[in-house]
C-alpha cells in the first residue's frame, strides 16, 4: 500500500510539473542541424507552404513563433515564423522555407549548423 501511495504521489507532481511549465519553454532556444524545403502542400498549421516566404517547422514550438535563427558557419541570421511541425531526422532542429535558407547562405549546401533564439511568442 506504501508503494503505490508513493508512485500516485510521484505521478501527481510530475503530472502537475509538466502542466504549469509549457512545453515551448523547453525549447527557447537551441542548436543543431537545419535543412530546407520548398513545397506547396500545407502545413500542419493549416496554410499553404510558401516557398519564398520566410517560414519554418520545428517540433513543439507554437504556430506563429518567431526565431532568429543563425548559420554557424557564416553568422548571417534571418527571422522566420514557425508554421510547420518537422524535422523529423535526427539531430536536426528546423526545415526552413527556401527563402529563409537563402537569406543564411545554406541552399547550395541542404543543411547547415544553425542556432536559433525565440524572439515573440505566438499569441
């Protein structure tokens, strides 16, 4: 009886813990591989994949976040909006539109070391 009061009790936090932090909050900011992507389907946000606009997806952020993100290997930076959920390759932490892998030099190359930082929060 001590045994499951004790794993209730250790559920209950970790359940309470994770609802009073927000899962974006985890993901602020970050570093590792990016690549991009230049379709016309939709997005998991619902609109429509837009090549030259200067967009995003990422794993958990919001829709509508903003991130600067910057390539690693030159330093040039460009702020997108997250509007899709992706990369789904390991070690990589964003697909960018075209036009945002243009404005940070890595559409010759597919991929690049990036580091990115929100900021504005959606909503």
């Amino acid at each position: 009886m001590k045994n499951i009061s004790r794993s209730i009790i250790t559920t209950v936090a970790i359940a309470a813990s994770s609802f009073m932090l927000p899962a974006e909050g985890f993901a602020a900011a970050g570093c590792g591989g990016a690549s991009w992507y230049a379709l016309h389907s939709k997005t998991a946000s619902g609109e429509r994949m837009n090549p030259a606009t200067l967009t995003a997806a990422h794993r958990s952020l919001r829709f509508g976040t903003k991130l600067r993100v910057t390539n690693r290997n030159n330093g040039r930076s460009v702020i997108v909006r997250v509007n899709d959920r992706g990369p789904f390759i390991r070690g990589r932490v964003l697909d960018l539109s075209r036009a945002a892998a243009q404005n940070i030099g890595m559409v010759s190359s597919g991929t690049a070391k990036v580091c990115y930082e929100v900021v504005a929060s959606a909503g």
